[in-house]
C-alpha cells in the first residue's frame, strides 16, 4: 500500500509546485500516517516515504517563502485570490473545527511562541484557540473590511484575525491578549511581514481604550461577568458612534441578547456573526 502510494507521487508532475499545495498536504498527512504505524513495511520503503517527505515539505517551504515575499512587496490582492482558492469549501463549513485551510495560513505567518510555561488564566478567561482560518476570510469577506476601519480583537492570541485582516483588507487592527508571549509572536510575525497597520497590545481588555474601534471581533475570549462588563463598555460605545461587532462561538448567544445591537445575519454559534448598534 505504501509502495503504490510512493509511486503515485513520485510521478506526480502537478505534485511540486505552488498549485499543488493543498495535494501535498494530504500526500504528508497521509505519509505520516504510514510512518507512524506498526503495519509491516520494508526499510527501503521507510526510506523512500521519509526522502519524500522531506521533498513535499521542501516544496512547501519554498511556497511559503515565496508568498510571504509577495506580502513584503505588498502585492496582497494576488494572495488574497491565492488564499480563498485553498478554501476546502466556497461557503465557510458550520463549526469550530479546523481544517487545511488552518495549515496553510499557519504556513504563511509561521508564527513562533518562545517555549516557555504560560501564567495561569483569570477565571473567566477562556483557553486560547485561534479562529479556524474559513471564518477568518469570511469575517474579512462578509464585513467588507476597508482601510477606513479600526478593527479590535478581544484576547486575540497570536493575532490571526488581526494579522489576516489587516494583511488583505488594510485596515487598521488591534489584537488585545493578556499573554506576553502571544503578544511578542503577533509583533514578531507583523515586523516580518511588514504589516506596520496590525498592532498587538498586552492588556486586560477591560481596561483597554475602545474608543478607536470602529469593528470589534469576540470568539469567545471570556465568558460570565468579564464579557458582560466588555458588553457593558461596547454598549457605551455604540452610544457615541456607529460600530459593528463580529463574533463566534458560544459567545454569540448573549450578544445576541443585548438590546442595544440588532443581528444582521443569523445567530448561529458554529458561524460568523455580524451586529451593529442599534
């Protein structure tokens, strides 16, 4: 079985280049899979599978190199079209899961958190995930998101909402993460690409300055007394100017029930959800 899977690759001629991104992935997926079983296998299979992986993730590398290069030079539009190609579906799938769209942007920031053990949460505060990459470009797709806003993202981890959507809109973004050392990977990973309009802050939101924000994204980054206090704050905001809030995840119930914001999509917690103040 492996044998026949190796040969299929090996005379792949669509395998290497950046087209085939999303073929290699699977290809690695699926080789690390053999490698890691106990199945019978011959040595010279072994070394055939481990010489082709390390080829499919050479490919990759260069992929990845070449695109983050095209950031730096600012020819964001031909990424953009690049990237919503790699999306396994045109419509974002229902779910908090991830897919290879995650692998890829995960590929294209090469974010890196220094190791180190992370100090103990507040209770409220929720462990962090990133956003599944399809509701990322969905975010950025559905709100419009133009240079003229100032996008704020409550406990915004190593930044991929604001690093993605500052990167393809142009918008001004702030990512609020109470983690130093998520902080110091969005910056680093910001200054590598030269997205001088994405910016991270290391903050307790509740005492962030929202005044700036014009759109403001929650995926579910507290929960109880601390997101009813930031609702509280956004609630005052939206009594001084128009603002747009996007959220995901169980978060969205209770945004939902603000009397002070109306839905303009369907409340659903496994997809994006926009709201304006009323």
């Amino acid at each position: 079985m492996l044998d026949g899977f190796l040969a299929e690759l090996e005379v792949d001629s669509d395998l290497f280049g950046r087209d085939g991104l999303r073929k290699r992935i699977d290809a690695l997926d699926r080789l690390d899979f053999f490698l890691g079983s106990a199945g019978p296998r011959s040595s010279l299979g072994v070394q055939r599978a481990v010489t082709m992986r390390s080829r499919l993730d050479a490919a990759n590398a260069a992929v990845y190199d070449a695109i983050r290069e095209e950031i730096r030079q600012g020819s964001v539009a031909d990424v953009w079209q690049w990237l919503r190609g790699q999306r396994e579906t045109e419509l974002p799938r229902h779910g908090l899961s991830y897919d290879s769209l995650d692998e890829i942007v995960s590929g294209l920031l090469q974010l890196h958190v220094p190791e180190m053990e992370l100090p103990e949460l507040a209770e409220e505060m929720v462990f962090y995930q990133p956003t599944p990459a399809r509701h990322i470009l969905d975010l950025i797709e559905r709100f419009d998101l133009r240079e003229t806003d100032r996008l704020v993202d409550f406990g915004a981890g190593m930044g991929h909402v604001s690093l993605l959507a500052s990167m393809f809109s142009g918008c001004q973004s702030v990512g609020i993460e109470v983690q130093a050392a998520y902080v110091a990977a969005a910056r680093q990973c910001a200054a590598d690409l030269g997205l001088e309009q994405a910016r991270f802050l290391e903050q307790d939101v509740r005492e962030a300055d929202l005044g700036w924000g014009t759109v403001f994204y929650l995926y579910t980054p507290f929960r109880g007394s601390m997101l009813a206090e930031v609702l509280q704050r956004l609630e005052e905001e939206s009594r001084k100017r128009p603002i747009r809030i996007a959220s995901l995840g169980p978060c969205t119930a209770e945004i939902a029930a603000q009397s002070w914001v109306k839905a303009v999509s369907a409340v659903d917690e496994g997809r994006l959800c926009l709201f304006e103040g009323r």
